[in-house]
C-alpha cells in the first residue's frame, strides 16, 4: 500500500499529545488538572472541527513504524522527567500494569465479542498465586510469575467450560457469578490470608538486583518505583506484542468471524468451542501477569482488588478506548486510571460518572476514542 | 419437622418470592426482545426507596384510622410500583430501544451501565443516601401460628400478594389481548409485526410489568427483612437473572421454580453447611454453573441453541 | 535532545532537594477515608487533625510553617498505598498519620518503613498490624487500642453481669474475623459457653439462617463482630424471629448512632464497648470547644481525638529534633508524651501503652455510657439475664 501521508502531522499531534500528558500528570492541584482537563477536551474539538484530528490519525495510520518507534522513545523518557516525583512513576506504572490485564481483556470483549466482567477475577488469580508461593515458599518471582500466569489460564479455560454451550447473555452472567465466587472463596479460605490479605510479597531479583529498590549515584538517588517502572514498561511492550501477533494470526480472525456471526462462522468450520476458549484462555493470561506484578509491586495483595467492581473498571477502559484496537486501549486504561487519581476529590462520583459514561458511549460513539481499523488483505501478497 | 427447620423453610419461602418475582421479569424482557435487561436489581432497590420515602411520609403526617389507614398504605405501595413501572418504560425507551438491532453485548453493557446510574444517583441523592435505610412498619404486630410455627401479618401480606401475583401474570399472558401479544411477540417477533400487533405498545407494556414486578420483589424486602441500602439491588437483580436461567430462560413457570430453587439452596446451604453462611453465594452460583453445564436450557425451556 | 533533557531533569532534581533543606514549609501527612462507606469516620479524624496543626501553627512555637496535606484512602489498600507513595514522594512531608481501615494500613506500613519516614495510626484496630508474621516497623506506631482488648474488656464486663452462653455472629471482613477469633478466646477465659459461631457477608440482608441458627440453642447474648448496617439488620429480625430475650452486644463498630437511629426502638438494651470516654479528662472541653470554633462541617466521630492526639504527638517529636524524617520517626517511638486520653508511650511493637475503655448502653435511642444508665441504676434490667 502506498504512503499517502507525511509523518510530520502525526508527529506534531503525538508530541502536542504527550506534553498535555506530562503536564497533567506533574499537576497536584485539584482546579488546575479540571481546567487542563477542559482545556484537552476544548483542544481536541478544536482539531476535530479543523481536520487536523483526520489529518494526525491518518498520518499516524500510515507511518504505524516510524509513530511506534516515537510512542517507545516518548514512553521510555517519561519516568525520567518525574526523578524527583515517584508518586507519578508510582501511578504511571500501575496504569501500565492494568493496561497489560485490559490487553488481554480486549481479546475478549474486543475480538471475540465476549462480555467478561471476571478479569478481574483473574487479576485476582495471577496476583495470589504469585503472592502465595512467594511469601510461603519463597519462589523468586522468575518462578512465581509464570505460575501465577498458568493458574489464571487455567481459571479461564475452566470458566469457559459452563458458556460453550450457551450464549453470549449467559455469558456475561456466567462471568459475574465466577468473580463473585472467586472473591468469596479467596476471603473466606484461611490459607490465602482472608479478608487480612497477603503483606510483605518481595520483590523481584535480577541478576542479585532487586527490582524496586533505592539506587543512589553520587548525589543523585534513584527511586525504587523507577526501576520496576521500566521492568513493567518491558512487561507491557511484550504484552502488546504478543497482542498484535494473535490480532493479526488466524486466532484473531477467528474471534472476529465470530464476534461477526456466529453461525456463519460454523458453516465456514470454525469450531466455537475452541476458539471461544482460546479466547478466555489467552486472556486470563494477560490478567494474570498483571495480577503479579501487581501484588509484587505494592507488596501487599487482598480481596479488595480482585472484586466485580475491578472486572467492570476494565470492561469500561476496554469500551472507552477502543474496542479490538490495541492503542485505544491504552489510551482508554491511561484516561481511568490517571484522571480519577488528578480529581480524587470527586471520588464519590466516580462510579456515577463511570456509568454515564458508558451509557453515553455505547449510545453516542461505540467504537470507542480510536475506533478499530477493518482488516485490510492484500491479495498480491507481502508489501 | 423441628421449629428450626420450619422456620428455615419459611424463611427460603419469603426469599423465594424476591427472586421468583424479578426471575419473571428477567424472563418476559427476554421472550419479548431477546434482551437481557441486568437493571432489574436496580428497579428492586429503587421500589423500595419510593416506597418507603412517601410511607414515612404518611406515617409522620398524623394518625389514621386502621381501615383508611391501610387503604392508603395500599395506595402508596400501588403509586411507587406504577412509577418504578414508569421508570422501566423510560429505560427501554434510552437505552435498549437504541440498540434493537446492535450486537447482544450493547444492551447488557448499557442496562449495567443503567443499574450503576440509578444506584449511584439514589446514593448520592437521597437524603441519607448512603445510609441503611428503615422499612416503616405498616402492618400491626400480629399473626397466627401454624401448627408451632409463627406466622406474621406481614409475613401473611407476602405469601398473599405472591400467589396473587403469579395467578394475575398468569391470567394476563393467556387471557388478556395485550398478554397474547407479548406472547406472540416472544415467539415471532417480525411475523406479529407482520400481523398488525403494536410491537411498541406491547414492548412498553412488557418493561412497565417485569419493573412492576421487581417493585413488589423490592417491597417484599422491605417488609421482611425491614432494612436495606441502595447497594442491595445489584446482587438480588443478578440472582433473579440466575434463577430465570436455572427455570430455563423465557418460561415463566421456570422463572417461579428456579427462584424458589435458588433461595432453598442459599438458605439451607447457610444454615446447615458448617461455614456456609458465610459463602452461601457460592451454593446459589454453582446450582447456576451446574446447570449451565448439564443443562443448559433449564428446568423448563427450549434448547437455546441455534443449530446451523 | 535528550542530553538536555536529562541535564534539566537534574536541575530541577536539584532545586528540588535544596528547597527541602530550607524548611519554611513542613508537611504532615494525613490519610483516611474521606470518600465512600466510612467518610464519616475519616472526616471527624482530618478535621481534627487539621485542628492541631491550626494551633500549632497558631501558638508560635515553630520557626517554620506546619501545613496538613490531607490525602483520601477511600477504604482501598491501592487508593491507599497510592496516597502513601505521593506523602513519602513529597520531600517536605515530615511524617503521616492515617487509616482506619486495617488492610489499608497494611498496605501502607511497608512503604512508609522503606522510606523511614513515621506513620501513626490513628484508627485500624487489627491486631498484628504493626507486627505481622513479627517483623517489626521501627517507623510505625498505634495511639488506638486494637480489637483484641475491646473484645476483653466486653466479655469481662458481660462475665461479670451473668451472661454464660453465647452465639457469635461476625462479617466476613478482616475486622469480622478477628473479632470472632478473640471475642471466642476471650469469653472461654471467661468460661463462658459459645453457643454457635456463624459469619455473613458483608452487604448481605437476609440475616434468618444464621438467626435461625441461633434461636435454636437459646443463648443468652448475641454478640455481633461488624459494623452497623448489618448490626442493625440483626437486630431487628432478632425481635422478629423470637430472639426478643437474647442481649445483643458488639465492639466499637457499632459503636455509631446510626445504630440506634436504624434499629429504632429494637435497639433498647444493646450493649456495646468503645475506646475511651474522654468526657471526663482534663482538656476535654477545650478539646471541644475549639472544634466547634472551627465550625467544620462534620462532626469529630470517635476517632477524632485519636487523630488529634496523633498530630500533637508528631509535633511534639518535630519541636525535640527538628524536620528530619529518620529522626522524628525516631522520636516518636520514645515519646513520652501527655496527650487528650492520658499519658502516651510505646511498646516494642509500637503499639500504645494506654488503655481506656467505655461500655456503652443503648437507651431510648442513643448510646449512654453505662455509668450513668438507667441499666447501671436498676430501673431498666439488662436482656437475657435470668
């Protein structure tokens, strides 16, 4: 396919993007984060009316290699300009670490149709085992990780089970009752810490390095949260790789075809059962990674972060980024995470607001901020 | 039979009722639009705010005499279920006739979206809101014993409004022209479009009853267990949702057995399990996943599965 | 590019640490629930604590300026260790105080021991909360009493009134379950016989299973490990299911007059223990009337002078050595120091030495310290005694 656009628009918009981004996020002031809030909202009217929006996305779209390599380098210096600030590294990184469990959701509600309000649930799974092996029988987390990912995949392939031969409103409410059960199981067992949780989980060794700890050069001291910034950054960049790849494997075109239309997905041979489970599968994967490195990056896990309440905050990011786009889901995780953390404040308007929200999307704009692209097939094959 | 364990059947009987009564409504939405509606909870919780807003309204505003006095409460209980039915059709009117032909996933997304607005909004704006709330005690501090076991005027007031619920659902469905046309609906919706039948109208009708429903259901709670918060709702709409599976999804005879089902599992796996109460949930979950594994279409239903 | 980025970066790094050694500004961190279920709680105790640093700031005995950053840990360890990351981030804050709910302070005591910066809690009563698994935090110190004596002090009471046979109802929540572990010990101490023990989950109304449960071995008391909602639920299908002649007691979570206001008249006779009635301490009143001055807009609830008592502890620390983390941390441990509710010292696991208690009865609809009830006195007889 030929290039039609320049990369300047979509570099110009991208920088523009990410300097709104930093300054948001080195604002403590309550009324200032509201007025850059609307100031953002009024900017992107503003493109939006002028083309420039169009231009910038269609720029982005078509240079995808050159913005990558600029969203990496942007991403990577962005611990760096908050040295003197963990707070923001802190909060950074765990918007990180949801959007490698709403990656895997996405495969989910985005690719394959499928409602789940128990990642969360999973979430919860990767994080326990994780926490479990490493407080009582001391695994380095090198061990404990893949473990904690194996369990929550094990839990989707199991949660599948009940939904094969149903359909999608069974689903959701198969899902729900799984999270449900997950949480009061785990408070109620003695061995998982209870409603006490799990304190004291370690962290993360490489090379007799412990991630997360005080690294102090000369005058300069370098917050732990900075190193296990960049080890979740890596995490994440993986997590989107790996992502991309199902999207455009013979996997993601399955869940398409049937999020698409699930009968004439049979009649063309796909098995549904199996691919419906792949999908729950693959996608407690992701959640479970994010469990564990969740609970090893606070250091203390309990039932309150595995709740229904969590499941439906990442549907939500899923729908408001985008569904079945990898980087609208990012954005649509960042936004959650980010903003009610500026307007804590509001708190107790959070749950209102995310309602509304989701009402206003689905009715308004339900492909989400950056809608997916249609599969494009070149028949002349690579190139 | 021991008094305890009388009493444990009592018990499950009155929270049976709940969860027969929102099942039923689960399962008209479904029959007549193929649509989950997740904010049944909702309208459950939102009946028993109205209800006992205007009764301790009433009760403050001087003393009555027992006959006009319980006319009246009869009044309110009828105004809150009318506006709670008024608050279904507004909600199928926003946010499910939007998406008719849209995917599945958009009305249950957008009905739990519903269920988390309405909750939030009586949290947040209801005087004392966020609080437990008291049912006001309308009915006297009576009863009769049946056999050994004691049975309140208001315990009496539940069974009765049950039984006359169903019979009048019953009725409606078979007897009534409009009943018939939801009935057609749910069998053939574009052949009773075809026929001439107001799909609207019997759509309107549809929400303003399965609302109703989950009103009286909200009522009920508040009379039996006579505190609830605005939080309340959610679980009792999604074991309501659990039920009308259990029954078979589109059956109104399932809707009643798998209410009933779900709340005898819950109340005995609490009382006799050793540390059941504590994730008696679990037991009522696991009927649903059980059933959902080995039968699918429930107790009563079709098999649900379109074969290609 | 990037060069100059990492030279500025270092720059205001700099700037950064040199304007903390100036010391114009020290911060204290506070952290509670202010939004959600237990705002209330949270409020009463910021607003306290912001009352100390008022007159700290008031009286003049700092050369520099003391400012409260108030942080909200909405009840949630990720809210709350979130808010902990942003106060040890902030250089200029000296030392915290905060929580009322034991898994946020849990999530939180390891980042304050990792930055050696102090926190007092001034509200969760988890047991081994400072001292889980026995690991020790040198920088955290408790001026609540944890559940363990609430508990004690209720069933001694109870003991000595005549009440032998119990059943324990408790919420699945970590308060619940611990207040189940030790009000059970603590009434077998006694010798006292637990009929049978059942929990529920929080946010759960249909109380008639586990009530059933009960009615069936007659006990003489009930006693509820929770807070109020389900206290109240409780209660009042007691009176329904034939449990009208069974005591109902708890600890200081129901300790709220939401309690009574919710059970209205079923609540008669309900007895409960709370941490320390300070009515009758010196400085009390001025205590009081200088909250009422403030004119904050929420009452102080019962943690209120807890928080206080925790600012005026920190401050005493920053006047002996001054604004350095590491060293009023330090200080703090071995303070000695005459607070609202007596005199303050702690033990090796940082948990305060003082102990008060109050029972509390509930009568015609509010909760009167039992020393002055109509219980005490004998025209009202206690439930379930024979």
């Amino acid at each position: 396919m030929k290039k039609n656009t320049s990369p300047a628009a979509g570099f110009i918009f991208s920088s523009i993007i990410y300097a709104a981004v930093v300054i948001f996020m080195a604002v403590d002031d309550l009324y200032i984060s509201l007025g850059l809030i609307v100031a953002f909202a009024a900017g992107i009217i503003t493109a939006v009316k002028t083309g420039f929006w169009q231009r910038a996305l269609g720029s982005i779209n078509d240079n995808t290699g050159k913005m990558t390599v600029l969203a990496g380098i942007f991403t990577l210096i962005l611990p760096l300009l908050f040295l003197n600030n963990p707070y923001v590294i802190h909060i950074f990184t765990l918007a990180c670490i949801y959007c490698i469990a709403t990656l895997g959701l996405n495969i989910q509600v985005g690719s394959a149709g499928m409602v789940n309000f128990a990642q969360g649930a999973f979430f919860g799974v990767g994080a326990y085992v994780s926490a479990l092996l490493d407080v009582h029988f001391g695994f380095p987390f090198w061990i404990t990780l893949p473990a904690g990912m194996a369990a929550a995949g094990i839990m989707g392939l199991l949660m599948g089970l009940p939904t094969l031969k149903t359909r999608e409103y069974h689903l959701s409410l198969v899902t729900i009752a799984c999270a449900y059960i997950s949480f009061l199981l785990v408070m109620n067992f003695k061995w998982t810490g209870g409603p006490d949780g799990i304190p004291d989980i370690s962290k993360p060794v490489i090379f007799g390095m412990e991630i997360g700890q005080k690294i102090t050069l000369g005058s300069i001291t370098i917050p732990g949260v900075m190193t296990y910034c960049y080890m979740v950054l890596a995490f994440l960049a993986l997590a989107l790789i790996a992502a991309r790849r199902l999207q455009n494997s013979w996997y993601g075109l399955a869940w398409n075809a049937i999020r698409d239309d699930e009968i004439s997905s049979r009649c063309y041979g796909l098995s549904l059962t199996r691919s419906k489970l792949e999908a729950f599968a693959f996608g407690s994967i992701f959640a479970g990674a994010a469990g564990a490195l969740y609970a090893h990056f606070i250091g203390f896990m309990s039932t309150e972060n595995m709740s229904f309440q969590i499941g439906l905050l990442l549907v939500c990011m899923v729908i408001l980024g985008g569904m079945d786009n990898l980087a609208g889901v990012l954005v649509g995780t960042l936004l959650l995470i980010i903003i009610p953390e500026k307007l804590r404040a509001f708190e107790d308007y959070r749950m209102l607001s995310y309602g509304l929200v989701l009402i206003l999307m689905l009715i308004f704009r339900p492909e989400g901020i950056l809608p997916s692209k249609p599969r494009m097939f070149n028949l002349t094959g690579r190139g | 039979m021991s008094l305890v364990f009388l009493l444990h059947l009592k018990n499950s009987i009155m929270l049976g009722a709940q969860y027969s009564l929102i099942a039923i409504g689960f399962t008209l939405f479904f029959g007549a639009l193929n649509v989950v509606v997740f904010c049944q909870g909702a309208f459950y919780i939102l009946a028993s705010f109205i209800a006992a807003g205007l009764l301790s309204l009433f009760m403050g505003a001087g003393s009555f005499g027992p006959v006009v006095f319980g006319c009246i409460v009869f009044a309110i209980f009828f105004l809150a279920m009318c506006l709670t039915g008024c608050v279904g059709m507004l909600v199928e009117r926003s946010t499910i006739r939007p998406f008719r032909s849209a995917p599945l996933v958009m009305p249950i997304l957008s009905t739990i979206a519903v269920g988390i607005v309405v909750e939030q909004l009586l949290k947040l704006f209801y005087p004392q809101g966020s609080n437990p709330q008291v049912f006001p005690e309308v009915f006297p501090d009576a009863g009769m014993m049946l056999g050994s076991l004691y049975v309140s005027a208001g315990e009496l007031v539940i069974l009765g409004t049950t039984i006359i619920t169903f019979t009048g659902i019953y009725l409606f469905l078979s007897k009534t022209r409009l009943g018939s046309h939801i009935v057609a609906i749910s069998q053939d919706f574009e052949a009773a479009h075809l026929m001439g039948i107001n799909v609207d109208r019997a759509i309107y009708t549809t929400f303003f009853i399965g609302a109703s429903l989950a009103a009286i259901a909200g009522f009920m709670n508040g009379i039996y267990y006579t505190v609830f918060r605005y939080d309340m709702g959610a679980m009792a709409g999604i074991k309501g949702f659990s039920a009308s599976v259990v029954g078979g999804l589109g059956s109104v005879y399932g809707a009643v057995i798998g209410g009933f089902l779900m709340a005898f599992t819950e109340t005995f796996a609490a009382a006799y399990i050793p540390g059941g109460s504590a994730i008696r949930d679990v037991f009522s979950f696991g009927i649903l996943l059980l059933f959902l594994i080995l039968r699918p279409s429930g107790i009563i239903g079709q098999n649900s599965l379109e074969k290609v | 590019m990037k060069k100059k980025l990492s030279l500025l970066v270092m720059a205001g790094f700099l700037t950064a640490s040199s304007a903390a050694m100036a010391a114009d500004v020290v911060k204290i961190g506070f952290m509670g629930p202010m939004t959600g279920a237990n705002a209330a709680q949270g409020m009463g105790a910021k607003n306290a604590f912001d009352l100390a640093i008022k007159l700290a700031n008031k009286s003049g005995e700092y050369p520099y300026t003391l400012e409260t950053v108030a942080l909200d840990d909405a009840s949630d360890p990720a809210t709350g260790a979130n808010a902990a990351t942003k106060l040890v981030s902030d250089k200029e804050v000296v030392a915290a105080t905060g929580h009322w709910n034991s898994p946020v302070a849990r999530a939180t005591i390891p980042i304050f021991h990792e930055n050696n910066t102090a926190l007092i809690v001034w509200g969760a009563i988890g047991v081994d909360l400072t001292d889980k698994y026995g690991k020790m935090y040198p920088e955290i110190t408790r001026v609540c009493p944890k559940l363990d004596a609430e508990n004690i002090y209720l069933a001694d009471f109870l003991n000595e009134k005549g009440y032998k046979t119990f059943s324990v109802i408790h919420d699945n929540s970590a308060y619940g379950v611990d207040c189940q572990t030790y009000m059970d010990s603590s009434l077998k101490n006694f010798g006292a016989e637990v009929l049978s023990t059942d929990a529920i989950n929080v946010g759960e109304k249909d109380m008639m299973p586990v009530l059933t449960k009960a009615v069936a071995t007659h006990p003489q008391a009930v006693y509820y490990g929770g807070v109020v909602t389900e206290a109240a639920l409780l209660k009042l299908q007691m009176n329904k299911i034939g449990l009208k002649n069974s005591l109902f007691c708890g600890i200081s979570g129901i300790a709220d007059e939401k309690f009574n206001e919710v059970a209205g008249k079923s609540a008669e006779g309900t007895v409960i223990v709370k941490p320390g009635d300070s009515s009758k301490v010196a400085g009390w009143d001025a205590f009081v009337a200088a909250y009422d001055a403030e004119n904050y807009s929420e009452p102080m609830g019962a943690y209120g002078k807890y928080s206080y008592d925790a600012a005026n502890i920190i401050l005493a620390a920053l006047k002996q050595v001054g604004p350095d983390r590491a060293k009023v941390a330090e200080a703090i441990r071995n303070i000695k120091y005459q607070g609202l509710l007596g005199e303050y010292t702690f033990d090796e696991t940082g948990q305060t030495t003082l102990l008060d208690m109050t029972i509390m009865v509930s009568q015609d609809g509010q909760w009167v310290n039992w020393e002055d009830s109509l219980y005490k006195s004998g025209e009202r007889k206690l439930i379930g005694l024979k």
